[in-house]
C-alpha cells in the first residue's frame, strides 16, 4: 500500500476534483455543459437511457466529445435493484446476468465511439451504486469492470485517498448543495490531500439538483485555482494509479 505522504498531487495541486454528471439530463446540456465551456474547465459524462440514446442528442454528445469532456460508461439501461420503482420491466438487476451485462456495456461502447468519443481508456459508473446481478444480487460484476475499464465510481459518500480508495469502487459525494457547500467539499479536500468527486445529476433542473447559480459558483472557485486540481474523472483515477 503506498505511502499516502509522498503522493503528490499533478502540478503541485494540494488536491484533485472531478466533475461527473449522471444521466445525460436536459438540465446538464441547458446549463453545465455551456458553463463548462465558459470556464474551461473539463467534466466527465456518465449518460444512460434516454440521455444517451435520444437521437435529439447526439449532436449534443459529439460536441461535448469534441470539447474534450469525458464520456464515461452507465450502461444503455440503467439497471437497478427491481426495488427502484423507476426500473423498466425486465431490466432489473436480478434479471441481469454477468453474460448480458458484458454484451450490454459493449454496446454502451459502441454507442458512445459512434460520438467520435476517441479517448481509450474508459471509466464506468454504477448505476445507483449498484454492483451485483442475479436473483438474490449475489453475483458481483465488478471483475467485469476491472478487466474493461480504468477506473469505476461507486456511490459511496467520502473523500478519495490516493493508496486508499477503491479504484472500481470510487467514493464521491451525491450534492444538492449551495454554491459555498460545493465549495466547501473543495476545501476539505485541499486540507487533507485527497481527490473528491462530485455526482451532479440535474443543474438548475430536473431532479437531486443543484442550481446553475451554484454549480457556476463552483466553477468560479475552480478556475485558475493553482491549489486544485480539477481533472476528468479518468485522468485523475490514472494519475494516482501511476503515482502512489
Ligand atoms: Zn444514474
């Protein structure tokens, strides 16, 4: 396990921060992704369902690929446990098994390189933190996403310590926070030396949202920030596996 002391950050940062916005929501391409652009900085997508799959969208994913975002896998489907009331008959995670996971993260893929997504590394989160398949959820598909992808976001709540954390469990925090909460998140992360990933879903809209007032507040605080890193979720996760 490495020595958590002598890590250091890329460019003398005290600390790293992702942006990671889940769903592909209206509210993400309303007023994130021209935020975003206005403050250079990058985010990481994690689009699903509709969001992903909408044709209205797909120029909307090119762009936003073409901009040098991340787009991160989160299946076509979203399965969850058949106790979400949002899960689509038949794509609960109990009817899921490791075989059609893999053939449908593939075409997850497929979907998103068809955006001219050229990045080779890819980074998968899990929907609604979830991990396991088959009828009684016993049947992990974590060593799936191990040998396919970089780096995975989980759900739990914390900080991210670089020797520490899970690399295909990442922690992060869900926000529905003001502006000074986003910040705050922030600086805590600058105290302790540690990498915190933020899961937005709707900004200034849809649902477990911040407002665009505070996610551009956010934004504000980040750039040009010599004391933080802010990097896609991707080169953060590569970053501390190369150097703890
Ligand atoms: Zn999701």
């Amino acid at each position: 396990m490495a020595d958590n002391k002598s890590f250091k950050w890329f460019s003398n940062a005290r600390c790293a921060i992702s942006l990671t916005y889940d769903d592909g929501i209206g509210s993400q391409f309303l007023n994130a992704v021209p935020q975003l652009g206005r403050y250079g900085i990058k985010g990481t997508f994690f689009p699903s369902t509709w969001g992903l799959t909408n044709p209205e969208n797909r120029e909307k994913w090119k762009k936003i690929a073409a901009d040098g975002h991340e787009i991160g896998c989160h299946t076509l489907h979203h399965p969850c446990s058949d106790s979400f009331d949002f899960v689509k008959k038949g794509y609960s995670l109990q009817e899921y098994t490791i075989d059609r996971m893999e053939k449908e993260i593939n075409d997850n893929i497929e979907t998103i390189r068809g955006f001219g997504y050229k990045e080779k590394e890819l980074v998968f989160a899990y929907p609604c933190g979830q991990t396991a398949v088959g009828p009684r959820l016993s049947v992990s598909y974590k060593p799936l996403i191990e040998k396919m992808f970089i780096a995975a976001r989980g759900t739990f709540s914390g900080y991210a310590k670089p020797g520490e954390f899970p690399q295909y469990e990442a922690p992060c925090f869900g926000v529905e926070e003001d502006g000074q909460g986003l910040i705050n998140i922030v600086k805590e992360a600058e105290k302790t030396g540690s990498w915190a990933i933020i899961l937005f879903h709707g900004v200034g809209g849809d649902y477990i949202s911040v407002t665009a007032e505070a996610h551009e507040t956010l934004l504000k605080y980040l750039k040009g920030n010599k004391d933080v890193w802010t990097a896609r979720f991707g080169d953060a996760a590569r970053y501390i596996k190369e150097n703890v």
